[in-house]
C-alpha cells in the first residue's frame, strides 16, 4: 500500500512539474519577463483581447473556458487569477459565466481522478478530521456539498478532493460546485472587469488610490469581504462535531 502510495504521489509530481515546465518554455520562448510586468504590454493586450472578444465573442470564450478547465485540472490551479483574469478578459457577465463553468468542469475531472487514484490515501489523511461530515452528506448529499462549496475554507485542490471520502456523486458534485462558487466567482470577476476599464481610462499606470477609490473596484472588494464574513460563520457551523 505504502509502495502504490509513493508510486502515485510520484508519477503525479513529475507530471505536474513536466506540464509546468513545458507551459513557462512555450510562454517565455514568446514573451520576456520585461515585457509582461510592463504596463504597456497589459494596455496594449487588452485591446488586442477586447477586438478579438467584440470579433468572436464564441471562439474567445470557448478558448478561455477550456483553458479554465485545464487551469484546475491537471495544473491544479485555484479560482481567484482564473477569475480576475476571465473578468478582464470577458467582461463581467460572459467571464462569470465562463468562469464557474469551467472551474466546475476541472474541478469535476479532479474529483473524479482522485476518487479512482487518491481515494485510500484520502482516507488515510483526513477521515478521521472530517468524519463529522459524513453522516451530513449521508443525510442530504446535494445540500451539503452546495453549502460546502459556498462557505469554503479547505484549499481549493484539496477542496475538490475531500468528497472521496463520501463517495458523492458525480452529477450532485458538479452542480453542487457550479451554483456554490457563483458568488465568490461574481465578485472576482467583477474586480478583474473593474481594472480592465481602469486600464482603458488611464494611459499611465494609476495610482493605487486611484484604483482602490474607483466604484468598479471597492464595491466588489467590500461585498467581497462581507462574504468572506458570512462564509466564516457559517463554517463554524458547517465544520461544528
């Protein structure tokens, strides 16, 4: 067991650092570091991105939500850059939309490459931590799973893994995954699309007054902190033995 667990842990470094490796050589064989921390080139990208989306809004979101999905599955990758990102890319509703689905689709694939793989070593690590969950989700898997991807709390990785335990199914996991992250994805969203028309306005970089004052940009951050307290709450509820 122990060899098969080693074995396992192994193949999945070395291919996470194989995919890694390969993506930095083909993206800095393009760019150089200069450029992309230069904020001309974010200016000059953002309208290259904006034609492209006013051109072919479909091919755009297409390309992004499969990029989405390989961003969590297999580059293990977590929601919050996706997110800004796809907001300043794909605007507030089409990015949020963009978003979540894709997240949920990787976070899918993961789930269901741990529960064949992962599922014993899985167990060995957390059962017994969250073993209070599991008459929970025995009770009313969907509603539980909706409300553990609502409150959050466990690294978004190991989030997407933890279900194993509960043998849950596939369909009620991505459901429950794609209502359940819609409004923390909403509010990155909004932020990454409230500094792409900061971007627009300014041909220098803006101050970071400038941007924090901006409408587009404290009022998601505030709502966002406002969940980030319910969602605490709540946990000390969800996770209470």
């Amino acid at each position: 067991m122990m060899e098969k667990t080693k074995k396992i842990k192994l193949f999945i470094g070395l291919a996470y650092l194989a995919l890694l490796i390969i993506f930095l050589l083909l993206f800095f064989s393009k760019f150089s570091l200069h450029e992309i921390t230069s904020y001309d080139f974010i200016k000059d990208n953002r309208l290259y991105f904006l034609e492209l989306k006013n051109s072919n809004l479909f091919l755009v979101s297409s390309i992004f939500l499969l990029l989405t999905i390989l961003w969590v599955f297999p580059f293990l990758g977590f929601g919050s850059p996706i997110a800004l990102l796809g907001g300043f890319i794909l605007g507030k509703w089409v990015g949020t939309i963009t978003v979540v689905l894709g997240l949920s689709i990787g976070a899918t694939f993961l789930y269901v490459f741990g529960n064949y793989f992962l599922k014993d070593i899985i167990r060995d690590k957390f059962l017994n931590r969250f073993k209070t969950l599991e008459i929970k989700f025995q009770n009313s898997e969907f509603i539980y799973l909706l409300i553990y991807r609502f409150i959050g709390g466990v690294p978004w990785q190991l989030s997407c893994l933890l279900p194993t335990l509960f043998n849950v199914k596939k369909s009620n996991f991505f459901f429950a995954t794609l209502i359940g992250i819609i409004p923390q994805i909403f509010l990155a969203v909004s932020i990454g699309d409230g500094l792409e028309k900061i971007i627009e306005e300014n041909t220098e970089v803006p101050k970071f007054t400038d941007i924090i004052s901006s409408q587009e940009i404290y009022i998601p951050i505030l709502a966002f902190f406002c969940l980030v307290l319910i969602t605490i709450f709540l946990r000390k509820l969800f996770y209470k033995n």
